[in-house]
C-alpha cells in the first residue's frame, strides 16, 4: 500500500511538473489560435462586404430591368392593338398611332406604380405601405 502511495505521489509530481512547463507551451498555442481566428475573421469580413456589394448591385439590376420590361410591354402591347384595330378597320395609320400613344403612357404609368411614384386611385397619394390613401381617410 505504501509502494502504491509513493508511486502515486511520483505520477502527481511528475503531472505537476509537466503542466508548469507546458503551461508556457498552452499559452502560446492559444496566442496562436486566436491569431488564426482573427485572420479567419477579417478574411470573412471582407468576402461578406462583397457579397453585400455584389446583392446590392444585383438588386438594383433587377430592379432596373422590371421597369424597362413594365415600360416596353405597354408600348408593344398598345401598338399590336393598334396594329389589329387599323387590319380589322381599315384605318391605317390612325389606329396604331393612338393606341401606341395610350401605351406608351399606360407603360408609364405602370413604371411610376412599380416605383412607388404613383397613387392606386384617383385623387390618392401612395402611402409607405403600398396602399392609396385619399383625403376622406384622413
């Protein structure tokens, strides 16, 4: 029992001793991970601003193409009525300068709503919500 005693209290000293001289050894390897952390951190700082960058473009993009197609839609689709009105009717070119008239201002229209320029309803001034709000709401 006693043999099993000391050679416990050898193991203890010998664990002692190597925890002090390896506590020099942990702290530099902690130094050093936190060193690696920080470079993994300011390396995902800059990929994230860039993607940030790269949506915020991209919104935009999409942004302006919704609008152009709003735009462009009504004036072909004014001017196809207008074509059909002047080959049933017989009234080139009149019909499909009227109608392309009506769609370039419903493209307009329809550009301005898209935007949020523009009210839903007559005398109705656009509210931050989307809905048309008039001077009986308030």
């Amino acid at each position: 029992m006693e043999r099993q005693l000391a050679m416990s209290n050898g193991d203890r000293d010998e664990t002692q001793a190597s925890s002090n001289s390896g506590s020099g050894d942990l702290s530099e390897r902690l130094r050093s991970i936190d060193a690696a952390l920080d470079r993994a951190r300011s390396k995902q700082k800059v990929e994230t601003s860039k993607n940030d960058r790269r949506a915020t473009d991209n919104r935009g993009f999409a942004v302006a193409l919704r609008l152009s197609s709003e735009f462009i839609a009504g004036v072909v689709a004014g001017g196809g009525l207008g074509w059909m009105i002047d080959y049933w009717f017989e009234t080139s070119p009149w019909g499909l300068i009227v109608c392309v008239l009506l769609g370039f201002v419903a493209g307009v229209l329809n550009v301005m709503r898209a935007a949020g320029l523009a009210g839903q309803g007559l005398g109705g001034t656009a509210s931050p919500d989307g809905g048309s709000k008039s001077s009986k709401d308030e």
